[in-house]
C-alpha cells in the first residue's frame, strides 16, 4: 500500500468515527505524536478553517461520509471532471 493510500484509508476511518471521547483521544495522539513542522503548507487561517470543521464534526454539527458515500462521491467527481 502506497503512502497516498493508507493516507485515505486513515481519512476514511477518522471520519467514520461517531464517538466524541474516540475522536478526542485521536487528536490527542495527532498533537502528541504527529509534530507539524513551522514550513507546513497550511497558512494559519487554513490551520483554523480545519480546526473548526473538526470541531463541527465532533459536536455532531456536521455528519461523516460513509466509505461507500466517498468512493461514489470521489468516481462522480473524477467523471464530471473528464
């Protein structure tokens, strides 16, 4: 499995986490273990726009997509595209 995919393969299964203390102890281990480098891409605004779409999906404000929901959203997309 190539980093790209096991990438998705994590994004998917974040988002398919439903429980708010799981998804606490997630971000937790992110901010423990996962250290951001200063140069990272993200602008802080970007940093903050992400923060509070978690925060969204944390206090049930927004619901995850399922696998299945994301793969046919992702071939849609890919089709309308070209």
């Amino acid at each position: 499995m190539d980093i790209a995919t096991t990438k998705l393969e994590l994004m998917r299964q974040l988002l398919s986490i439903a429980d708010e203390k799981t998804l606490r102890k997630v971000a937790s281990f992110f901010k423990r273990e996962v250290a951001i480098e200063e140069d990272e891409d993200l602008s802080e605004e970007e940093m903050a726009e992400l923060e509070g779409r978690f925060q969204d999906m944390v206090s049930g404000k927004v619901k995850p997509i399922s696998e299945k929901d994301s793969i046919r959203m992702i071939r849609a997309a890919g089709k309308a595209k070209g």
